[in-house]
C-alpha cells in the first residue's frame, strides 16, 4: 500500500468521525471525557471477546476450513453481544451519574442523556475504526490474501467505507439504545442487537464486498433517520439546522430529561 493510499483510505475512514469531534465535543472538557470512557468500555468489551475467542480456539484447536468459518461467526456473535452488554453497562453508569450530580447540586444543570448518547456513540465509533483500520493495515503486510473471500483491488477502499459505516453506525445505535433504555422500549435494544449482527455478519453472508457496502450504507441510513427523529428532530428543525439557524437542537443548549 502506497502513502497515498493509506492516507486517502484514513480520510475516508476517519475525516467525518474527526469533523464530529472537532465540531461538538473538543470544546467541552465534559463532552471528551465521557468520550474517552466510551471508547474506553469499547476496548474492555474486545478484551472480554478476544479471551473467549482464545479460549474457543485453544479448546477446539481444529484445521478444518468448516469449522473454522463457524468459529468465525460465532466469534462474531459473541463479539456484538459483548458490546452492546458493554453499551448497556455504560448508559447505567452514565444515569447513574446524572442522578448524582443533581442530587449534589440541583441548581446545576446535567448534561442530557441524548447528548450523553451521541457521545458515547461516538466514543464507541472511533475505537472500533481505528481497532478496524489497523487490523487491516496489520494483515495488508502479509503473508497471505487480505480478507476473508481473498484480496480484491478495491479491499482497502471499500475497508475504508466501511469503517466509515461503522462508526457513524456506533453513533446512532447509541442513540437509539439509550432512548429505548430511558423510555424501557426493549424492541429498540433488540433491533441494534441485530442490526448490529447483520452489518458485522455481512461479510460471512455474500463473498461481494461491494455488495456488502452497500447494504450496510441502507442500514446506515435508516438507522440515522431513527436516530434523528428519536433525538427529537423534525423535518423543521432539519431545514433550520441545515440553514445554521437552529442552535437548540441536540447539542446547544440541551435540556436534562
């Protein structure tokens, strides 16, 4: 891989995630701590899935090429399991602080629980590309093909989209998870589980990763138009947020629910 693609995949991967950082969370010291424990809870949930994962293979110890595409997607299954427990974990923590820091002073205003979402959404987002991005760099120097179906010209670039999907993705099943926790809708928790599931089983499903790009950017889609109108949006409000004139929505000036 040449600099210049490495640094044009980086871009892809991480300029939108980078933007969102710069623009609504680096002037707030509150805002990038809950940040940095966000994607601090995202790598206790690899470590906890990269130990079953070693134990699952210490224990079976098979060659075989079945078997192995099995341990895969169970693999698979039980990393995102991990990581919505994870995620769960963290909105308690998170509610559990909120109560705190009103019950110590109620003159003061807590951060909300939909910004304290998309923050922590993102905390996961940026972890999990960047533990992305570099597996992938880590396996482009060899040896052997890069990928499961092989190593197609398009691999990095359609890795890097699709870190990019992921991320964003992160951003919206945190706010879609955290909604569903506060208002107890549990169905909402269960379709980020499987959403979750599709998009990272995506490429055990169809050997097409242009194919498997484009599913995952319809997930995508759909999941953050759920996750606008949970945050509170409104086709009004997205006419004056797009025309810079809504300073009140999601996060300017929120109010603690």
């Amino acid at each position: 891989m040449t600099a210049a693609v490495f640094f044009g995949c980086a871009f892809i991967a991480f300029g939108p995630a980078l933007a969102l950082y710069i623009f609504t969370i680096s002037t707030e010291p509150l805002r990038i701590i809950f940040l940095i424990v966000g994607a601090f809870f995202w790598l206790v949930s690899l470590l906890f899935s990269s130990l079953i994962w070693f134990m699952t293979t210490t224990l079976t110890d098979n060659k075989d090429e079945p078997r192995e595409k099995y341990l895969l997607i169970f693999g698979v299954l039980i990393s995102v399991l991990i990581q919505e427990m994870f995620r769960f974990a963290y909105y308690k923590l998170l509610k559990k602080a909120s109560e705190g820091l009103k019950t110590i002073n109620p003159y003061e205003e807590a951060p909300s629980m939909r910004l304290l979402a998309y923050v922590s959404g993102l905390g996961f987002g940026i972890m999990s590309g960047i533990f992305s991005f570099v597996n992938t760099l880590s396996d482009s120097l060899g040896p052997g093909t890069v990928g499961i179906h092989g190593d197609p010209p398009q691999f990095f670039l359609n890795s890097a989209f699709m870190t990019l999907v992921i991320t964003l993705l992160h951003v919206f099943w945190g706010i879609v998870f955290f909604d569903g926790c506060a208002k107890k809708k549990w169905y909402t928790l269960l379709v980020v589980v499987l959403s979750h599931l599709l998009v990272s089983a995506l490429t055990f499903i169809s050997p097409h990763y242009g194919l498997n790009l484009v599913l995952a950017y319809i997930i995508m889609v759909l999941t953050g138009v759920w996750a606008f109108f949970v945050s509170g949006g409104s086709c009004r409000s997205l006419k004056l947020c797009l025309l810079c004139q809504d300073k009140d929505f999601l996060l300017f000036n929120q109010r603690a629910r």
